[in-house]
C-alpha cells in the first residue's frame, strides 16, 4: 500500500515537473521573438521618413541625367520614382504649398507620354523638374516655419535655403538676383538659431519673417 501511495507521488511529481518545464520553454521562447519583432517596428517607423525627401529629388535629377543620356527607360523609370516622392510628400507634409506642388506633379506626369517618342528635350524636364523642386523645397520651408520654434532648427532651415537658392539660380531671372539677396540675409540670421541661449532667441523672430518674404517669393516663381 506504502508502495503504491509513493509512486503515485512520484508520477505526480514528474508530471508537474515536465508542465513546469514546458511552460518556462514556451516564455522563454515568446520573450526572445518578441524583441525581434518591436526592433524592425521601430526601425521601419524612424527610418522610412528620413529618406523621403532628399530621394525624391534625386530621382529628378537621374530622370534629367538618364534623359541627356539617351536613356529613355532609366528617364521614365526615375520621373515615375521621383513624383510618387513628391506626392507622397504633399499629403504627409501638406501645407499652404500643397496645390502647388501637386500642380507640378500634375505638369510632370504629362511629359511621362513623351518620353518613348523623344519628342521631350532634357531642357523642357529640366525646367519641370526645377519648378517642382521648387515646389517642394516651399513645402518643406514652410512645414519647418509652422511647426513651432525655429531654435536648434538652424542646419535643417540653412538645408532648406540653399536647396532654394539652387533651384533659382537655374531657374534664373528677376527672381533670381532677389531670391539670392533674402537668402544670403537668412542665411546669416537662422546660423544663429543653433548657438542657443539669447542669440538663439533674439534671431528668431528676424529668422521668422525672413523665411515668409523667401516663401512669398516662391510662392510667385510658382
């Protein structure tokens, strides 16, 4: 009786050993996938809109090199990259230069038909393309401009600005030689706005209105 009372135990207790086992197995594996899972998470949210921006203008840029080249396919294949950016941009960014940079999508994607038949000259895709980074460029200015305060924002605002003054400079004209001259006289003030302290503060409302006579200028290159 003794002896049947003991192995009864020990079966109780080799199976509750076993689930113990099994159970610490199943945690300790759930707990090593889990960090797997939240680091490609995080990875794709920080990464992804970080490269948003600069790749849609290269592809411009390709679309335009491809196009002086000859290269037809590499032409389509880059413009179609380069305004699905942009698109993506007016409606993730969108600001008061929203409809204007969906308008220079819009001119962009009707010189698309013209490419096969090589009817469109790399001088008429270059212009379209520097309206359009134009475009952008008013979109991303602004976008910093509304967001807040301009203090620490000093290199993404002088980025911005010569991305600007670029596109002019190709662009050329009176809005040229004026373009230049406000964004020589920003790009001086907004340096200031990543020193801190009371320059910081006491550039910012110069940096301010500054910015809004750059995007009013755009606003009319448009």
């Amino acid at each position: 009786m003794k002896t049947s009372i003991r192995l009864r135990s020990g079966i109780l207790v080799l199976s509750a050993s076993l689930f113990f086992v099994s159970v610490t197995s199943a945690q300790i594996t759930t707990e090593l996938a889990m960090p797997v899972r939240s680091i490609g998470t995080i990875n794709e949210k920080s990464i992804t809109p970080a490269l948003q921006d600069s790749s849609s203008t290269a592809h411009l840029d390709s679309a335009v090199a491809a196009l002086k080249k000859g290269d037809k396919e590499t032409t389509t294949q880059e413009l179609k990259e380069g305004i699905a950016g942009l698109e993506a941009e007016a409606q993730q960014k969108p600001t008061s230069f929203k409809t204007k940079l969906l308008a220079q999508v819009s001119k962009l994607k009707a010189l698309l038909p013209l490419i096969p038949t090589g009817a469109l000259g790399s001088g008429v895709l270059g212009k379209a393309v520097d309206l359009a980074k134009l475009a952008s460029g008013g979109n991303q200015l602004e976008s910093l401009l509304t967001a807040g305060s301009l203090i620490g924002k000093g290199s993404q605002l002088t980025s911005g600005l010569s991305g600007i003054g670029s596109v002019l400079s190709s662009l050329g004209g009176v809005s040229q030689s004026t373009g230049q001259s406000l964004i020589s006289k920003a790009l001086g003030t907004v340096s200031k706005l990543d020193q801190g302290g009371l320059a910081a503060k006491a550039a910012e409302p110069a940096a301010k209105t500054q910015l809004s006579s750059i995007l009013n200028l755009v606003k009319g290159v448009l």
